[in-house]
C-alpha cells in the first residue's frame, strides 16, 4: 500500500487562491473508493493502491486543464513500503509514541 501527498498548483491564474483547484480536487476523491484520502492545509494525502492513485492524480490534473488552466505543477511525494503494512494513522502513531 502508498501513501501519497499530493499539492496542485496551477500557473497562469489571474488570483493567487487556489482553492478553487483544490475543490475540484476533493470532488473527484469524494466520488471514488479506492482511495482514502485526506486534506491538509498543503495538499492531499491519499493512501491506497499505488495505480489507483496515480490514475486519481492524472484525474485530478486533467480537471485543472478543464478548468482554463494551462501548465499545471503538481509535487507529488511517495511513499510505497513493502517489508509491512503501512497507513498514515500508523505512520502518525509511530511519531507520537517517541514524543
């Protein structure tokens, strides 16, 4: 299982707010599922099958284009562990029991 953070930034817009974006973005994860995921003042962390995501994320982007936009960053970090299961409660938990 991934875990994926996902931040959407489009360029050329005429405002500097995105959140219109990141909107369009959480519509398209609410109608899905596949693949949790979770909103965070920097981007979207989504936690599933590694495929699923990546097809959400290219989702995700395209809806952005559909929106007017026309160049799209998006910074995307993974994290696809395969020696135990992984989730992001698990990866909060594991911080907070050494706090």
């Amino acid at each position: 299982m991934a875990i994926v953070e996902l931040t959407v930034c489009p360029l050329g817009t005429a405002t500097t707010s995105a959140s219109k974006y990141v909107a369009g973005a959480q519509k398209i994860l609410a109608e899905q599922d596949k693949v949790k995921y979770l909103l965070n003042p920097m981007g979207t962390v989504m936690e599933g099958d590694i495929d699923e995501i990546f097809k959400l994320i290219r989702t995700i982007q395209e809806d952005v284009f559909d929106k007017g936009i026309e160049r799209v960053y998006s910074i995307i970090k993974v994290d696809d562990r395969r020696d135990k299961i992984s989730s992001m409660e698990q990866k909060l938990e594991s911080v907070n029991k050494k706090l």
